[in-house]
C-alpha cells in the first residue's frame, strides 16, 4: 500500500509538473508575441491605434484661377463649403434637423434620415454658400469654353477639365484626437497640414474681342431665328484663340439649369441629356459641311500639285455636268469665261468641280492628309470631334466634284480654321490652344505652356499666293461686304 500512495504521489507530481511546463511554455509563447508586436508591428498597429483615435477632415485646397490674356479675371473661386453631422456628437438630434432642414431648405425628412444614421460623419449637403455655412459673376460669358467645377471641386467641362490637374491643388487636412467612440478629447491639439492652392491659368481669351463676338453672334441669332451660332477667332500665327463664341451660352454660377421651363418634368436620363447638349461647345465637338469655306483648301492644294495656274481660264454657264448629275452654281446664269483668280473670287462652283478632277481621288486625299483635315488638331479642351470624309476607294467623280466646294463631308470649325491658317501664315502647321501659362497662386513660379508646330507643310510661294487671292476675294470679289 505505501508502495502505491508513493507512486500516486510521483504520478501526482509529474503531472503538476506537467502543468507548470506548459504554463510557462505558454507565457513565453505569448511575450514572445507581444516582444514581436511591440518591435516588429509597432508601427502598423501604431497606425491602426491611430486611425481609430485620429478623426482627418480635409481642408479644400483654393482652386487656381482663370484670366484672359489682359489679366482679366474670367473664373475665380467662389466660397462654399460642405455640410456634414457626426452621430456620436449631437446632443439635441431633433434641434439640429431643424435648424438644418431651414438654413439648407431640405426636407425635414431628408435631414433627419442622415443625422440619425450611425456612421462617424455624413455629409448633409455640399457646395453651400459660404454666408449660409457661417451661420452653422452672374454673367454668361464663354461658358462652353471655360467650364465649371462639380461640387468635389473637380472641373466638368472646357478648360476647367482641361488643366483640372493644375488648377485643383492639394487639399490640407486637420487630424483631432479621438475616443473609441468617437468623441473629440479636449484638450488634444489638432494637427493641420495646409492645403496648396492650385495654378492660376492664363489664357489667350480677350474678354473684349468674346464679349463684342458673342454680342453679334446674338444678333445674327435673333435677325435669323437660328437656333445657335457660333464664331471663332484665332491667331494664325501661332493659334492662340481669342474668341469662341457658342450662342446660346449657359450661365456658369447655374450650369444645371436647364432653359426649357418643362425641364421639371423630365426624368433624371432626359434631364442628363438635356444638360449635355447645353454644356456642348459646337465649335470643337460639333461638326457640320463647310461648303464654300472649303475651296481655300481646294485651291492650295492644285496650286501645290502644279495642276492649275492663276492665269488658267474656265467657262461657266451656271452648271457642270458630272456623270449622270447635273451639278449647279450658285449664279445659276452663269459666269461665264473667268480665270482661275476670278473663280476663287466668284466662288464659282464649276471652276472648283474643274479644279478637283484635275487633282484628282489620290491627290485630293494625300492633301486633306497633308493639310490636318483628316486628323483632330489637339485642341487643350475637351471633346474634340474627328472629321466625317468618305472612304478614299468610295469617291467617284460626284463625290470629288461634291468635295472640291465643300459637301457631302464634314469637319469641326476649329479643323478648318487651323487648316486655313496654316495655309495663310507661310505653311506652318499650328495647335488651336487657349492656354498660355501657369503661375504658381503665390507667384513664386511659372510655366509656360508650348504646344506642337510643324513648318513647311506647304510652300511659302503657295502660301503667299493664297494671301493674295483671299485678299482679292474681299477686295474686287464676292466678299466685299467684309472688306476692312
């Protein structure tokens, strides 16, 4: 018997033993953990400590601002702020809705659904006026152009889309200290990174040359019951705009407004669609058939390819026959013998039909290449448009008669204009542009903006030549009403 109780009492030890070993195995297991935790995680569970203690509210960094060329202010900054509610922090739920649902004229409901949702902040309502937040250009001028920002402060159309990335700056941000249920510490000091205002862009718009441009383009509107004009002016020198007028234009304070008092009753799709058109900017994304405009490329063109000379006579009798059509003039009785000079003062359309077939299907498409009609001209807004031309092994004699003065095809204005003052200015091939430089919001830096050119795609002599005879038109042709 005492034999036994003494092996009991081993057998009772051993397992106490046992038991301590795998305690202490345990213990060093675990400050092992915590040793590789605290040295080898610190800064990830540092990090995550943080967050849950650290609220981060962004401070809006100012977005740069727009200037024309004579320094004038066409889109600048307009204070507002976004209205927001942290669960955990209101004490009188019911006073805040109201107070909320007056000064932001929201539903009562509306409000009440975000102040008594449980999150850590949710956002009320944004882009409020700045007057209104305190308390808790009214013009329409190139707005197709310029463009206007969303409420995250990100530009949506025109130039503010186009150079978003310099005009937006960084946002700062404040750090406060919170509990684990998201109260504010008092006490705790915040931690502010200020925010970096964005570039200011200066561009080569006229305030003057637009306003007088969009004046007349009213004019023209109401005088014709047209539906919208547009007008284009650019430096052909080096394609600096200085005038894009899209009337109607659309006030850039009040972009979703729309002008049809039936607007209210669209659905959400129609609305949409209905915004698009009136934010689009026609002379860049539309396009439409340049008719008589067109036979300045026609012209060069010959005059490059040696098919045609200034002395060289045609005969006009109101019409040209071509296959089966019978294609007419705009004098329909004719004008008779002229040279080609008088035929470009005459916008005669059987001297250009004449013109074209001497150039001829390949020749007529190696210098709509040549000349940029058939590429986009990388224009630094937006939504550019490429041309609508036949294809090449489609093109017939009607269709080479039809393109020499200007139909059935299409391009934007802005194509056409380029093309046309690469042809005038000694044949250097230029980019349409508006932007000219960047400068810092402090002016401590700028940057001017460069844009693509080639020099030579046509001849000085045929550009000089061109110069001439465009000159003629307005002087002894048909555009004497727009002589200066």
């Amino acid at each position: 018997m005492t034999e036994y109780l003494k092996q009991s009492r081993t057998r009772q030890r051993q397992r106490v033993l046992f038991v301590y070993a795998m305690v202490v195995l345990v213990m060093i297991g675990l400050a092992g953990r915590l040793l590789y935790l605290m040295v080898n995680r610190a800064d990830y569970y540092g990090e995550k400590a943080k967050k849950v203690h650290q609220r981060q509210r962004a401070v809006k960094a100012a977005r740069g601002i727009i200037y024309d060329r004579n320094g004038t202010e066409i889109a600048s900054n307009k204070p507002v702020s976004t209205i927001s509610v942290i669960h955990n922090q209101i004490v009188e739920p019911e006073k805040v809705i109201e107070v909320l649902s007056t000064l932001l004229d929201l539903p009562e409901e509306k409000v009440r659904k975000r102040v008594e949702k449980v999150s850590s902040i949710e956002k009320i309502k944004s882009n409020v006026d700045k007057k209104i937040s305190d308390k808790i250009r009214d013009m329409e001028f190139a707005s197709k152009v310029i463009g206007f920002t969303g409420a995250d402060n990100q530009g949506i159309v025109g130039m503010e889309v186009a150079y978003d990335k310099y005009l937006q700056g960084t946002d700062g941000s404040i750090l406060t200290m919170t509990t684990a249920r998201g109260l504010e510490i008092d006490g705790k000091a915040e931690e502010r990174v200020e925010p970096v205002a964005g570039a200011n862009l200066y561009t080569s718009l006229d305030v003057n040359i637009q306003t007088f441009a969009q004046q007349a383009a009213e004019k023209v509107m109401k005088a014709k019951k047209a539906g919208s004009v547009r007008i284009l002016m650019m430096n052909p020198q080096n394609g600096e705009i200085y005038a894009m007028v899209n009337v109607p234009e659309f006030d850039l304070n009040d972009p979703y407004t729309l002008p049809d008092k039936k607007a209210d009753s669209y659905s959400e799709k129609k609305k949409q669609v209905a915004l698009n058109g009136m934010w689009r900017n026609a002379c860049v994304s539309d396009t439409y058939e340049p008719g008589s405009t067109f036979k300045v490329i026609t012209a060069s063109s010959a005059l490059e390819a040696g098919v045609v000379k200034l002395t060289d006579t045609f005969h006009c009798p109101g019409f040209k026959i071509v296959e089966d059509r019978r294609i007419r003039c705009h004098k329909t009785t004719g004008h008779g013998s002229e040279t080609f000079v008088q035929g470009v003062q005459n916008s005669c359309n059987p001297v250009f039909m004449e013109v074209g077939a001497r150039l001829g299907v390949d020749n007529m498409f190696q210098y709509l290449n040549q000349l940029g009609i058939l590429s986009k001209t990388g224009i630094d807004v937006p939504g550019e448009a490429a041309t609508i031309m036949h294809q090449k092994e489609n093109v017939g004699a009607v269709e080479l008669a039809t393109m020499s003065f200007g139909q059935s095809f299409q391009l934007t204005p802005v194509r056409l204009l380029s093309t046309i003052s690469m042809i005038i200015n000694g044949g250097t091939q230029i980019t349409p542009h508006f932007g000219v430089k960047l400068e810092s919001s402090d002016g401590s830096a700028v940057k001017k903006l460069t844009y693509p050119s080639a020099e030579g795609v046509i001849s000085a002599q045929t550009s000089e030549t061109m110069r001439m005879i465009l000159e003629s038109v307005v002087s002894e042709g048909s555009g004497k009403k727009a002589y200066v």
